[in-house]
C-alpha cells in the first residue's frame, strides 16, 4: 500500500453527524464543535470553550466519531504554544483549526481527496484562520521537513503501511498522536508500535476507539 493510501474518511466510516446538526457540542475540556451556518448566525457562548465552526458535507471530521474526540483531547493534552503540527488525512480539517486555535505557529494539513481539501479550506475561513495553516492536497510525502507533533487519524492499514515515514516526520523527543484504532486491536497495534522509537505517554478511550500518545526517542531506522 502506497503513501496515496492516506485517505479522508467519508461519513460511511460509521461517523455520526446528527450531534452537531441539532445543537453545540462539547468536545475534551476546551473545544465546542458548532455547525458552521449556526455559529455565524448565533455566536456560541461557553466560558472556557474554544469554538470550532465547521461546515461538512462529505469529508470526515465533524466531532462526533471518537477516534476524532480523541484526537481533540490529545492536542489539548500537547499543544502549548509554538509547535509545528502535521495533521495526515485532514478532512474537513478540524483537527488543524484546533491546533491553531490552541497556539500551533504552524500546521500543515495534508488529504488526497481533493474535495476534503476544499472542505477544509472554507472551515479554515470560517474560523477566521487565514494564516498558519497550509492545506495540501496529496500525501504524507507531500509535507516536506519535520514536526513536533504528528496526528494519524488513519485507518490500521493505511497507518501500518506508512509509520515509517510518519516516525521520520517527527522531531526527536517530540510527538506523535495515532487514532482510530479499534478497542479489539488496541494491544495487536500496541505491540506493532514496539519495533519503532516510540515512548508510550497516554491513551485516550472514547466510544470503543483508542487514540494513542507516545513520543519519539531515537532515529525512525
């Protein structure tokens, strides 16, 4: 399986998308996911909260599947301010707004589908970010350079296939966050994890998905 492997995840991925069509959600500790019309309609008030609008037709990425939750979480958990993010298989590009929202200087967002990257785009612009994002439409080899934190929302394949070039993305001592891995192959993929230089830190359960959190210790080969 080659890097184009990197895919968005379409809202058949068991995604559902009712929540946030009804009303503002509360993500982690920090975030409030709003539908995108509503929140310009009716600015969402909740003290605390850091407000991400999105608009999303059919890439992944609204709130609602727990392998995005986690991921939330876990830039709540390492972003402080400053860091260079890398989010593989953006979609509708939520995770990107989170991080720039939290203080990333820089993220580059990456989707093969060249719809999840207008998606992702127009979110971008609906919450005022027009800056210090870059969207891309390609692959894992379409972001040049190195990352303090890496976020892998990928299928198992797919992320098998690729953690090769995702450890080489990362800077040494600095983060990598891999989601969407299913409660029935959490200690199989554990375990996969071990061959690479990896520091388990954390791991995130939510909704019978686990978002895992470790850092990188040493050279990827």
């Amino acid at each position: 399986m080659s890097y184009e492997s990197v895919e968005p995840f379409i809202e058949q991925c068991w995604e559902p998308r009712s929540f946030w069509l009804r009303r503002p959600r509360p993500v982690g500790e920090r975030f409030l996911v709003v539908r995108g019309d509503r929140g310009l309609r009716s600015p969402p008030s909740a003290p605390g909260r850091i407000p991400i609008l999105l608009e999303v037709r059919h890439a992944f990425g609204s709130g609602g599947h727990g392998s995005t939750e986690g991921c939330l979480v876990a830039l709540e958990k390492t972003v402080e301010g400053g860091e260079r993010v890398l989010d593989l298989g953006t979609g509708s590009g939520i995770l990107a707004i989170a991080a720039r929202k939290l203080g990333a200087s820089h993220v580059t967002a990456v989707d093969i589908r060249e719809s999840a990257c207008r998606e992702a785009r127009g979110n971008l612009l609906l919450n005022g970010i027009r800056e210090g994002v870059r969207v891309l439409h390609g692959g894992i080899e379409s972001a040049g350079g190195q990352f303090d934190i890496v976020l892998a929302n990928l299928r198992t394949p797919t992320r098998i296939d690729l953690m090769e070039k995702i450890i080489e993305r990362i800077v040494k001592g600095r983060i990598l966050v891999v989601s969407w891995v299913m409660e029935s192959e959490f200690h199989s993929f554990r375990s996969f994890l071990e061959r690479y230089p990896l520091t388990p830190l954390e791991t995130i359960a939510v909704g019978g998905w686990r978002t895992l959190m470790s850092r990188r210790t040493g050279p990827a080969g």
